[in-house]
C-alpha cells in the first residue's frame, strides 16, 4: 500500500455518510373532462305588449242585514248593499262595480301571459240603519238614524298565474292604493252630516280565469279588503273593509310588438378530473406512548485532509559480493599464482582491503560470502 492509497482511504472515512430516504412519487394526474360542448342556438322572439279593459261586478257574500246597534265602529260587511244608498233604493246583493286597466306581456300571439299589472277603480255603496239606543224613548235629538256610504277605490297591483298553458288557470295577487270615502249620517231633529276623507287600503284577492284567447277573458275573483277607519266625534266610526265577490270579462288589444333575436351560446370547458377518494377506515383510538428524551444533537465535524509529508528516498545500500575461490596453488607453478592474484584485484576493485593470500590446501568447492557494507555519504 503506498503513501496515497493510505491518505485515499483515511480521507473516505473521515466524510459523514449521508442517509437519503425512499424517493416519494407523484400520483398520477386524473384525466381531464369536458363538460361543455359550444354551441350555437338562435331563436325568433316575438314579444307582444297588451292592453286589456277588465269590467266586473262587485257582489257581497252576506246576507242582507237588519237595523243595528250604533256601536263605535261598523265595517261594510254589515251594511244593506245599495247602489242608491241615500234613498235605500236598487238595495240587494250587488255592492258596485269594478274596473280594471291591465298591462301584460306573451312571447306570440297565441301563449298567454304569466304576469300581469292594473289599475283598479270602480264604485261601491252600502247603507245602514240604527236602532236607538232606548227602545221605549226612541232616538234623541242628534242620534244617527241612518248612514249611506260611498266609495272610489284607487289601487295599483298585479296578478301573477299559476299554469302556463291551461283552460282554466287560477292567479292570485295584491294591491294598495287609497279609497276616496263620503259618508253622509241622517240625525234625528238634526241636520245631516256629511263627511269626505281619503283613507289608505291593503287588499289581497285570487281567482280563476277562462282565456278564450289573448282578446277575450273571463275571471271570477274573491277579495279581502282593509281599509283605514274615519273616525267621527258622537257618531259610529266606518272602515271600508270587508269580503267581496267579482264576476268579470276583459278585452285585450296588442299595442306593441317586438321582434328579438335569442342567441344562446354554451362555452366549451375543460376541468380537470377529480381522482376518487379511497374510504378511510376507522382507526382505534390509541393511548399515546411516553415520550422519550431526545438524545443531544451530534455535531459532525469533517476531518481535515492531512497535507502530505514530502517524500523521502531511502539511502541507498551497497551490497558488497567477495568471491573466494580457493583453489590449490602448485609451486611449480609461477604463472598460475600470478593469474590467481588478477583474479582477486578484480574482484574487490573499489576497496581498499589487502589481499590475503591461502595456503596451498587441498581444493573445496567455492563459497559465495555476502557483506554489507555502509556507503559513504
């Protein structure tokens, strides 16, 4: 292992390992729907506006009553219905009259209308006759003998109907407006008194009506009216409020007439979808576990890389072979001694040890001596 394999590996185990969890996956997206389709409609609209003059006759539901008691207030219900009040004559079941000037609308000709607005007017009359307040002394000097009521309705209201395309189709409405009252009370040994005022009025009414066509029309009503008393100092007190009954036939006429072009358009849009969501099942209640100490954080600190050292060659070393052969030297021999001695310097040129010199023994195998020796430096 060499110097930098060793840094290499000290230095990979020196960095925090870094612990990455489980990759999260997107849900898939849902796929998207159309809910609209564009379209284009065109229709003919004819609009028609009418006017319609609506006559009727007021009747009353009661019975023709008697002479009553002076009390502080009467109401018309009580009264005797007379058209000539003042003279007590054409008494009977009819009240008055009714008239009605209506404004309403239809898509064509034919299609009657739903809604319509009007303007009430007309006339109602009634009479009543007093008893005396003593029967056996009769009436005193003042006494109201007899009291002959006339009445001018101004109202403004609307009709709403119920079926579309009917035969016969019920409607119901409302109306408010002011009643234009004159009273006239007959005294005894007393001159008469007569008395006009305007008083406020709140009606309700419903019915049902036969249409012919938009041109012809007949209805049959029922009304609740209230009306504000007048109040009059040693005299009853009246108040135009009672149940009426009304049988009547209207006449429409078209004023205006207005041709439209409906366009209808559908916008084509794309929502995305709404991915199903799974049923959650429910889940025991369970008791919470102690909480256990979390443990001190851990501050990891890298280790610094250490700087590497510089590189140092060893000295190097001589090794120094001597080769002795011995071999047998024979005196008779001059010149091999003299080779033998050559072969020796040249073995250990470079040193400076002296030769030795064996004597003649007898001949062994070679030896290899290795020494080592310092360098000098």
């Amino acid at each position: 292992m060499t110097l930098w394999t060793a840094l290499t590996v000290l230095m990979l185990e020196s960095t925090p390992a870094v612990i990455e969890g489980p990759a999260e996956l997107a849900p898939p997206a849902p796929p998207e729907t159309v809910v609209e389709v564009e379209e284009v409609e065109l229709d003919q609209v004819d609009e028609m506006s009418w006017m319609a003059l609506r006559a009727g006759t007021v009747f009353t539901p009661f019975l023709q009553s008697s002479p009553i008691a002076p009390d502080r207030r009467i109401t018309s219900d009580r009264a005797r219905a007379c058209l000539d009040p003042q003279g007590g004559r054409a008494c009977g079941p009819v009240r008055g009259f009714d008239l009605h000037i209506e404004m309403f609308q239809t898509p064509s000709r034919s299609l009657p209308p739903r809604w319509s607005v009007f303007f009430r007017t007309g006339y109602t009359a009634g009479r009543f006759a007093f008893d005396p307040q003593d029967a056996e002394v009769g009436h005193t000097a003042g006494a109201p003998e007899a009291l002959a009521y006339h009445t001018v309705p101004l109202f403004l209201g609307g009709n709403a109907y119920l079926f579309e395309k009917f035969p016969i189709r019920p409607y119901g409405g409302l109306g408010f407006g002011f009643d234009l009252l004159r009273l006239q009370y007959q005294r005894h040994d007393a001159d008469p008194r007569t008395d006009i005022s305007a008083r406020i009025g709140f009606e309700l009414h419903a019915g049902l009506e036969a249409r012919f066509s938009n041109y012809v029309a007949l209805n049959v009503e029922i009304r609740q009216l209230w009306s504000a008393r007048r109040k009059i100092e040693q005299l009853p007190n009246y108040s135009n409020e009672g149940v009426s009954l009304i049988a009547g036939i209207s006449f429409a006429i078209p004023v205006e007439t207005q041709r439209r072009r409906k366009v209808t358009r559908t916008i084509r849009r794309v929502e995305p979808g709404r991915p199903p969501v799974a049923p959650v099942a429910p889940v025991a209640p369970v008791a919470p576990a102690p909480a256990a100490p979390l443990p001190a954080p851990v501050i990891v600190v890298p280790t610094p890389a250490p700087v590497p050292a510089p590189v140092t060659t060893p000295p190097a070393t001589t090794v120094h072979v001597e080769v002795i052969q011995k071999q047998e030297i024979q005196p008779s021999a001059p010149n091999h001694l003299e080779q033998t001695l050559q072969t020796s310097q040249q073995g250990s040129q470079g040193h400076e040890e002296p030769m030795r010199v064996l004597p003649p023994e007898a001949t062994r195998p070679a030896a290899e001596v290795l020494t080592t020796a310092p360098s000098p430096r």
